[in-house]
C-alpha cells in the first residue's frame, strides 16, 4: 500500500454504522491522537491533539461497530483520502480522512480478549477474529 498511514489514539465517539443501498456495511468513527513534548526553551511540557474521521467497509465496518466504544483507546492502519462535495449553499467542501484497512484495541492500556467471528466468504463459511477489549 503506497498511501499507508497508522495512527494510535482514543475514540471521539461511537462508531455509527449505515448501509448503502446495495447492502454495504460501513462505519464511521473519530480518533483523537495526543501528542505531547517537552518545549527545551521553557522545560514545560506541550500537549497537541490532532483529530482524524475514519471510515470502515464491509465486514470491518460490522465488527468495528459491534467492537469499539467511545473513549476505547484503538490503532487503526489505512490510506489517506480526500473527497469533496458541494453544500445545498453552493459552498464547496473537501475532506480527508482515513479509510480503515485494519482497526484494533491497542493493547498499551487495556487487555484484549479475541472471539472468532463466522461470515460468508468466496468460498463458503470462514472465521474472522472478533475482539473484546477490558480496560
């Protein structure tokens, strides 16, 4: 994957899954990521927060929803996109945000327990890993 990116951080809010028309899971979710250092001028410690929207598909956007709750510390590995649209006002809007290749509990502060998940595949029924997380 060229356009890779992995972030670590807490959950703004709780996912919110939908389906599109034809049936597709997806789930989308806020990740805030602090970052924190110590200025040398000063000898203070700094604080940023940096805020990322991420998008799920299919049979992660289901798991993601069922799995993950607000305030849960996550990592998610994925690619940058940028869409853009128009506002009913005529305003034009552009967006970025990661769509989710994997999303799992970081396990820095937390346990994690791993339940196997059955869903229809190509070639029948296969098992995915489903996470439960105790903090």
């Amino acid at each position: 994957m060229a356009n890779s990116t992995t972030i670590t951080g807490n959950l703004t809010r709780e996912p919110e899954i939908r389906y599109t028309r034809d049936g597709q899971a997806t789930t989308q979710f806020g990740v805030a990521v602090n970052r924190r250092w110590l200025d040398r001028s000063t000898q203070e410690w700094q604080e940023s927060t940096s805020f990322f929207d991420v998008v799920c598909w299919r049979d992660l956007a289901e798991n993601a929803a069922l799995t993950l709750t607000k305030g849960m510390r996550v990592v998610v590995t994925g690619r940058l996109e940028q869409r853009s649209w128009d506002t009913e006002d005529g305003e034009h809007r552009t967006k970025v945000e990661i769509t989710a290749e994997e999303v799992g509990p970081s396990l820095r502060f937390a346990t994690a327990e791993v339940h196997k998940v059955e869903h229809r595949g190509a070639g029948g029924r296969e098992a995915e890993d489903n996470v439960v997380v105790e903090a």
